[in-house]
C-alpha cells in the first residue's frame, strides 16, 4: 500500500486520531500523552497526517504564517512511527506541508522551520536549500537573528535560548514538542550533525531550532 497524506484544519481532529498520534509519540522519543497532543491542536492550525492502509504512519501541526514579511511553514509537534518506510513517511509530511506553502504564498520562497531533539530529525531538510545550521557553515547576523525570531515564535524565553549554537534548554518538565524522526541510517548521519546535539538533555526539554528556504521554482514543482 501506498502512503496516504492529507492535512486539514486542526479543529476538525477526532478523539481516535489524538489517540493515535499519542500511540505513535509513545514509541517515540517524544512520549507525549494525550494530553499533550491535545494542546497542541489547539495551538497549531493544520495538522499533516500520513496513513498507510488507513493506519497513522505519522503526523505534523503546522501553521503557514509570515514572520516579518516573510512566507514561513512553522512545523509543530511532529513524530514519525519506526517503520521501514518512515523516510517515505517523513517525505509524504514535508511535501504536502511545502504544497500548501505555494498555494498560500505563490512565487515565493519559503522558510521552513523546525525543533529537534536528535539529528535524524534533520532528514526532513533534505530537499531545502540553505539549511541552518549545517555542517562546515558559520551562520552569519541575519541567520542567527533568525534563530531568534523563530525561538520567540515557538514561545521560547529569551534567556533559554543560545543564538549562536540555535539551543533552547527547557524547563525540565519533559520532552519539547518537537519534530521526532529516528534516521534509518544514522551511521551515515554527519558527525558534526550529531555532535550539536550531544549537550542536550531530551527529557528535560532541550531542543535545536533549525531552518532551510524552499526555493520558488521548486515549490512550484508542488503546485
């Protein structure tokens, strides 16, 4: 079977499917509860769903919103089932979720922003250009502002927030709703990759906010 991707407003989400997306945050890194889940439906604005065979493969909130004057795709909590296919999965998220970029803002390019917890995360980047941060890429002025408008966006303090290493340290009350996807190949993932989130502390909320540009004439690839 084929994966199956839709996204919808947030409001119109079922009791069964917070369920099942507390099912798969259970599996996960993440170990959000139902409750968790729930909130965050009511703080994003459109949820992003994949299913094989009716089944919840994974899911992402979202929002498309503009930051400055600027398009962005905000991407909430999001989690990814371990399966064989959860790369075709985390794709099926992105590729939808960029779709509706270029619906909302035509001829434009679009930043696409994120928070992780561990380096496979960053999979979802692979097809945006520009990404930050990036191995071997020292992130100039407007790069880190950015990073800092972004932790604003996601309601982080100020004073948890590092500029310079894109870290935000939580609050210790559990995981950050971040966008959680195991790499089937983590022994391919970029050392340096790997090594930015060796300071952090999961459990206690840390997370890395990361960020790339989807470029006009690619989205438009999407219309």
């Amino acid at each position: 079977m084929s994966i199956a991707v839709e996204t919808k407003d947030c409001t119109a989400l079922s009791d069964a499917e917070l369920a099942e997306m507390a099912d798969i945050c259970a599996e996960g890194s993440s170990l959000h509860e139902i409750g968790d889940i729930s909130k965050q439906a009511e703080s994003w604005v459109l949820i992003t769903q994949a299913r094989e065979d009716g089944k919840l493969k994974g899911f992402a909130f979202c929002t498309l919103e503009r930051i400055g004057g600027t398009p962005c795709v905000l991407i909430g909590l999001a989690s990814v089932r371990r399966i064989a296919k959860r790369d075709t999965v985390l794709r099926g998220l992105v590729q939808d979720m960029l779709r509706r970029a270029v619906l909302a803002f035509p001829d434009e390019d679009v930043l696409v922003a994120a928070r992780f917890n561990q380096p496979g995360g960053f999979e979802a980047f692979r097809s945006l250009h520009d990404v930050v941060p990036r191995a071997g890429h020292k992130p100039t002025g407007e790069e880190r502002a950015w990073g800092t408008r972004l932790a604003k966006r996601y309601g982080i303090e100020q004073k948890a927030y590092d500029q310079r290493a894109f870290l935000a340290k939580g609050d210790g009350s559990g995981p950050a709703p971040v966008l959680d996807h195991e790499s089937l190949h983590p022994d391919q993932l970029d050392p340096e990759l790997v090594e930015w989130f060796e300071p952090l502390h999961p459990a206690k909320g840390d997370s890395l906010i990361g960020f790339g540009w989807a470029m006009e004439e690619d989205l438009r690839k999407l219309a």
